[in-house]
C-alpha cells in the first residue's frame, strides 16, 4: 500500500481499501452480473447523453471533523481527477466531464462536454467517484499517502503494518447499511500459493487462489470451505520497452514476439487452467479477438536478429515475484535463449514492480522486458486507454506512441454501436501488434476460496469489495 488517493493510486488492492473508507457515489454490485449499487447517493439518473443528476444521502460524514459530505465535495473531488494540472493517471476517466454544478447542500449535475459510453461502467463504479472533503484536501495541500484525512465509508482504516496487515473497522458514524463486520484484517501475501496455504492452516478466510491450483482445490476443497472460479477481464503480456536498446530497433521487438512459444508459457504458468489470449480485452466484450498477426516463429526470430546484426544479446525480464510470473518467465528465459539471446530474470516485490517504468523512478530507461498483469473494468477502454501516449511513463511502460491509435480510443469513448467499437477495438490492437512491444499471453482466470461461514461480496470477476462481505 503506498498511495490511498482516489486520484492517485496504484494497486487494485488499493482500490479496494480506498472505496471502503473514501465512500464513491455508487459501486459495483456483488454478483455474477455487471451492474450498481447505489452508495453515498440517494438517488443518480443520466438525464440525457450529457446529463447526470444526482442527491446524496444525508448524514454522511467526514472524520477527523470536516463535516457533512455535500455536492460542492463531489464537485471538487471529481473536478479534481479531471483537471489536467493534477497529472492524475486516471483523469481519462472523466475526460469528458465539463463541469459538475451544485444546486444545493445535497444534490447537483455533472455535465459532460460529449456522451461518454464507459460512464457507468468504468467510472463511477470505481474510485473514480469516491468524494473526498473539500477543505480536508485544501489544508492538506497535495495528495493522500498512506495516512488518510476525512474518511467517509463503511469502513474506516484503523491500523496499518506496512508488509504485515491492515485493519478496517466499521465506521461508527456510517447512518446507512453497515459492513458486515466488526473489523476485516487484510494480510498482503504477494504469491497466491502461500495464501492458499495460509487459507488450508486455518489463518485466513477468503483469498484469490493461484490459476495453477484450481483444478486441485475444485476435486478436493479443504473442509468447511468454498472454491470459485470466476471469468477474469485482467489480461498478462510480455511488455518490450521501445525506447532503451536494443529495443529501440522495432525487428529485434519482432523477434521476441517471434521467439515466445505463447501456448507453453501460458501452460507452463496455469498448468492447463487458463487459455491463451490474444490481446488486452477479454472474452465477451466488444474487441476481443481470437489471434495476433505474428506467430512462434524461432526461425524468423533468429533471421531478424541476424539481419540486423544482433547476435548473442544479453537482456533483463523484470517480474512480480510470484511463482505464476517465475514460471511463465522461465519458459520466455529458454524460448530466448534458443534464439540465441541469454535472458537475465530480475523478480521484484509490489512496492518496487509498480514503479519500475514510471517517469517519476530512475528505472524507466534501464527497463527492458517486463512481464505485466492489468486489471480491468466491464468496458475495453478501460483496457486501451493505459497506452494511450499521455500514459507514456505512468503505465505505458513500453513507451508505445501512436497517434491513430490515440483517435481510435477517443472514438471508442462516443460509439454506442458494438459492432463499431468490436472494429474500432479490434484495429486498436492490431496496432499494438505491429509496434513489436507486446506479447500477449493470457486473460487467465481468477480463483477464490472462502470459510462457508462467510458471504464474500464479490465483483462478477471474483474481485472483492469489503464494503459487501457478510456472515453466511
């Protein structure tokens, strides 16, 4: 955990935490089903394609003493992520905003400059519409760290042991429906497996599973428990940075998309659990394809290197230190190797990866390969706007620059049409394809476990949200 700023933050874990003690106008509904529930607002309705009418729930509070949440605090804190001083990663989440007006103490419109398509489904289910107190974040002057001012949620955080656990406890000041438990004990274990061991000792009570244990844990799940297996919307690629050499010459990035045996990477990662994917935007959304346009080719790999000259090359793969990320490196380490390039793995903690290929770090020019997994939302822009160029060093770390591929996006934003944005989505990759900065192996799948004592509120792709666990 390093940043709890709405505009600001990092990590899905942080998501979760943030929309538990920042409270967001609506979040997503737990279920299998993609759709809203209704939190800090009584009442929100889109009254025409530039029109949002919302009025918030009275009594809801800010901690610390900064008073009753109003509309002039969701003006400010959406007006916020959308200003382009503030440099906020997700400002292209309001990018369409004009301007929120205020009509009174408790309600207001937002009114956007354009019809945006993705309003209700990538952004204010997410903490993109969290609202943050005003005054609290005039006197503070810059943005939340690790050390929140004027919580507002279901939850508050209570405690934090950096590496070792963090406690939400239920706000006692919350006047509507409470979270389901007194306290949730979060514990950051980075690799899946260990937490499954932690679940299988009797120290936890829910937690994602690896892809790879799945089958195991479905034909026998330890006692008093439940295993799922969710459809995932994430998506895992091999990232090839294109401004540090050698990579900086687009032929030796075709030739590691050439050299990558995609299929046994992927199978060598989840041990058959998951399939290969084929780009950034998952099954059943509008986009997803069923190929690439380069194929695992060793000999056209080896025939571009030595075109151009670059035989017996050193390079670095960057990873999360997980055991799913080491195993699927291995396979790309002995896929290059074969192609006569000799591949150095350099496995990272979460505070140290999420940074890697910022502008902010000292890394970015010396980062070559990077195995990456992104987490998505029900709607593929919220897939193809983190490489759009204004996310060049923020989480565009291959540094990909393309201008139609920009338009494509901001045409995407306005069509309504599926069959349209399928085209507009499906060109998108494709130039992700001929850049030669990607390699796409997986969507994977997303694996849970929990005590049947407990109803975990889950997003329809296995994600959590605190705010809706209950007693069974």
């Amino acid at each position: 955990m390093q940043v709890l700023d709405p505009a600001y933050r990092l990590s899905l874990p942080e998501d979760d935490i943030i929309r538990s003690i920042f409270a967001p106008m609506i979040i997503p509904e737990a279920g299998d089903v993609w759709s809203w529930k209704a939190i800090a607002v009584e009442s929100i309705e889109q009254l025409d394609d530039v029109t949002i009418a919302f009025k918030l729930r009275d009594s809801i509070g800010f901690t610390d003493g900064y008073g009753q949440m109003t509309a002039d605090d969701v003006k400010f804190s959406i007006e916020r992520i959308a200003d382009p001083a503030m440099e906020s990663p997700y400002a292209g989440d309001w990018s369409a905003l004009k301007e929120v007006e205020v009509k009174d103490a408790l309600s207001g419109l937002i009114h956007l400059k354009n019809k945006f398509v993705p309003l209700w489904t990538t952004t204010l289910p997410t903490p993109a519409s969290c609202i943050l107190s005003r005054r609290a974040m005039e006197e503070l002057g810059g943005k939340i760290t690790t050390k929140p001012v004027a919580q507002s949620g279901q939850y508050l955080l209570a405690e934090w042991q950096p590496k070792q656990k963090t406690i939400l406890r239920r706000n006692p000041g919350w006047a509507h429906e409470p979270g389901g438990f007194d306290e949730i004990h979060i514990i950051p274990i980075e690799d899946p497996a260990t937490a499954e061991r932690g679940f299988e000792a009797g120290d936890l009570d829910y937690t994602w599973t690896s892809v790879s244990s799945l089958p195991r844990l479905k034909q026998n799940p330890p006692p008093n428990s439940v295993v799922l297996e969710k459809p995932s919307l994430a998506y895992v690629w091999l990232g090839i940075n294109q401004d540090v050499a050698p990579f900086d010459n687009p032929n030796i990035r075709r030739a590691i998309q050439h050299a990558v045996d995609r299929q046994t990477v992927v199978d060598a990662a989840y041990f058959g659990a998951a399939s290969v994917g084929n780009g950034i935007i998952a099954p059943g959304l509008p986009g997803n394809r069923d190929s690439v346009t380069y194929d695992y080719d060793p000999d056209r790999a080896r025939e571009l290197l030595e075109q151009e000259g670059a035989a017996n090359l050193s390079v670095t793969l960057d990873i999360l230190n997980q055991s799913e990320r080491l195993s699927a490196a291995q396979v790309i380490q002995a896929n290059l190797a074969d192609v006569g390039i000799d591949c150095e793995i350099k496995p990272n903690d979460s505070g140290t990866f999420w940074t890697l290929g910022s502008k902010d770090g000292n890394y970015w020019n010396k980062l070559q390969l990077v195995l990456s997994r992104f987490s998505m939302q029900p709607d593929p822009s919220w897939a193809t706007v983190w490489f759009t160029p204004e996310q060049v060093g923020v989480w565009n770390w291959e540094r990909f620059n393309n201008a139609e591929y920009k338009a494509l996006h901001e045409q995407g934003l306005v069509e309504s049409d599926p069959a349209v944005r399928d085209e507009i989505y499906q060109k998108m990759q494709g130039l992700m394809d001929e850049s030669g900065c990607y390699v796409f192996l997986t969507h994977e799948v997303v694996g849970a476990i929990h005590r049947d004592t407990i109803d975990p509120g889950l997003k329809p792709n296995g994600e959590p949200l605190f705010s809706e666990f209950k007693p069974a």
